[in-house]
C-alpha cells in the first residue's frame, strides 16, 4: 500500500513482445474484482555519455563539454538503424531546484562544439557561469520502428566556484641559495 493504493512490480520481464498482467482483489476465497492490462516490451536504445562528472570542480567562466548518445547492442546509433532522436538536452539542477534545459547538438562544429555532424554523438556545454552545486542528467526523447521512448541518464554532479586570486612571496627576502635546494614561497 502505497499513498492509499496497492502498488506491485512485476519483474520477469526478459522477452520483447506483449505481456497482460491481470490484477485480482481477493477477499478470503473469493474474488471481489480483477482487471487486465495489456504492456509492450521493446528492446530500448541505452543514452551514454563520455564524460561522468563526480563531484569536478570548476571556475566560473571555464568550458566544460558533455556529449551523449545511444547504443543498441554496443553499437552506436547514428539514425540509421531505424531509430530517430528527436531532442537531446542536458538538464543542470541547481542546489535551490532550479533547472536549466541546455539542447545538445549534433550539428557539426559550425554551429556549436559538436565535432561531426550527423554522427549519433550530441554535444553541449555545462552553465559555469553561476556558483552553486548542480546535478547533471541527459535526456533524450525519440522514436523506433516500434514505437516512442524517453530515456534518462544521470550524468553526476558538479560545483563552480568563483576565481581567485594566487598570491605569494619569498618568506625570507635575504635568503640566497645555492642550485638544486629548497626556496619556501
């Protein structure tokens, strides 16, 4: 029970094709009501990224790219195959719930950091313009021959942090040293 409703999972889900599942109400030995529902199972395309952020650190104002896509079988999709990506966006969520929706693309670099165009590989640059702790995901939303799907990848987390300043001196102005010791800065 679950917020007021019976909730249950059904795990042996190891074929593509249509299940029915039929849901019983029982009390004692009877049966008080059931209700069937017909599902599809499709083998889904898996959304990667060549970059898993861990906790990274960053200054405000530096670059940082995360690119993203599908593979069936090991294989990359680049379209081909059947299997069409109608968006791909990186989602940054700030530590005050915020989310900013950046569109990755594979565009080519013309018009973005993207290296190739058309090759199933999106890209986009993480907001570090702001300082704050984010949470990175992918999502990406499409088509198959069998059907719509939307898949989402978490990608980690992330702090940008303002830039500082490095200063420093000779502790010891009068110090003369020979080549190869130690100089304290």
């Amino acid at each position: 029970m679950e917020k007021g409703q019976y909730v249950g999972t059904y795990r042996n889900v190891d074929q593509a094709g249509s299940y029915v599942l039929e849901t019983q109400i029982i009390s004692g030995e009877a049966v008080i009501t059931s209700s069937s529902v017909s599902v599809s199972v499709q083998q889904l395309p898996v959304l990667k990224s060549d970059q898993e952020l861990d906790g990274d650190i960053f200054k405000i104002g530096e670059s940082q790219t995360l690119t993203g896509h599908l593979e069936l079988d090991n294989q990359l999709l680049d379209g081909s195959q059947g299997t069409v990506i109608n968006s791909m966006n990186l989602i940054a969520t700030y530590s005050d719930g915020r989310q900013e929706i950046i569109p990755m693309q594979d565009s080519g670099p013309e018009s973005s950091a993207d290296e190739t165009a058309g090759d199933g590989v999106y890209t986009a640059d993480l907001p570090l313009s702001e300082e704050g702790d984010y949470e990175v995901s992918l999502v990406a939303q499409g088509t198959t021959p069998e059907g719509n799907f939307m898949l989402e990848e978490d990608s980690g987390d992330y702090r940008v942090v303002p830039v500082g300043v490095v200063s420093g001196k000779v502790m010891d102005e009068a110090l003369y040293t020979k080549p190869g010791s130690i100089v304290s800065v």
